[in-house]
C-alpha cells in the first residue's frame, strides 16, 4: 500500500480505507456511463479483492477523489521504483458530469505534480478503453500520448476491445 493524501482547492485526493468500500460500490453503481461504456460491473467481493491487493502490495495505491466531504471519482495504480521510476493508472473514474470538466484537468495534473515534486517521478502511463473516447480525449489533452495498442484485451458484452496504453513524461521544470 502507497499512502497519498493530496488536497488542492476543495479537492482532496486520498488513500482509500477499509470503511470506503461500501461508498465506492455504491458510487460506481450510480454511475451508469461507466457500466455501459466499459463493461465495469464491480461486485462488493470483486471491490474487497481489490483494495486487499493494493493493501498487501507496496506499490499499489487506491485513491478516493472528494469534492468537500462528497466522493466525485477514483484513481488506482502502481508505483514501480525503479531507473526511471514510473505510476501506471490503471483505473481513473471521474463522475461523468465533471469528465469534460476543468476539475478533472486538475485532478491528474495534481497527482502527477506530487508525485514528480515529492519522489522524482517523471514517466506516467495511463490505461484506457480504445473505446472510450472521452477518457481518451482527457488523457490527450493532458499531455499523454499512446505508446502501444493491445488488441483483443477486454472482453465486453461478448465483443472483444483493445486497450491504450498512454505516456507522459514530466521534464525538469
């Protein structure tokens, strides 16, 4: 587990406990965009897995994204400390109203900067559904640039989708 606690504006961006399960579950499932969009049907026992993973492991992290005291998105990854070291977000969701919304701007431009300034992280990789184009739209435009294409990765509805993988690098500032 990789503690991040981020707080920027009204925006805080931390690590998920034990107790936020539920919240997320249910959050998730009021979000019907993701379900519809990319096959995301998390069950409670598929979300405990989950945060039992990145729990266990060093260099996972689970983020919660609160506006105030309300829950408006996720972030979950790896950090891999190696030369150079790199972030992998593997999962980024964002309340389909605030995705086209500067505030989601913010919030990866936020969490790159903290991890560049506080461990010298400079390679970041996202993953996104090719066939989500807003998610892909939204890593564009933050600087990411796709490296590689993986065909056939996910399964949806029965109908096979490939996956992005994007990269930006953070130079010396």
């Amino acid at each position: 587990m990789f503690n991040i606690d981020i707080r920027f504006d009204e925006v805080s961006i931390v690590s998920v406990e034990k107790e936020d399960i539920f919240e997320i579950q249910n959050w998730i499932n009021k979000q019907e965009g993701f379900n519809k969009k990319d096959g995301l049907n998390y069950g409670i026992v598929d979300f405990h897995e989950r945060y039992l993973e990145y729990y266990i492991s060093e260099g996972e992290y689970f983020l919660k994204v609160l506006c105030g005291s309300r829950l408006i998105g996720i972030i979950k990854g790896r950090i891999e400390f190696k030369n150079p070291n790199e972030v992998w977000i593997m999962c980024y969701l964002i309340e389909n109203k605030l995705q086209n919304d500067k505030i989601s701007t913010s919030i990866i431009n936020e969490f790159l900067k903290h991890l560049y300034e506080n461990y010298s992280i400079c390679n970041f990789y996202a993953l996104s559904s090719s066939n989500n184009q807003e998610m892909l739209k939204l890593w564009k435009n933050n600087g990411f640039d796709i490296i590689r294409v993986t065909s056939n990765f996910l399964e949806v509805n029965s109908e096979d989708k490939d996956i992005l993988i994007l990269k930006k690098i953070i130079q010396d500032q």
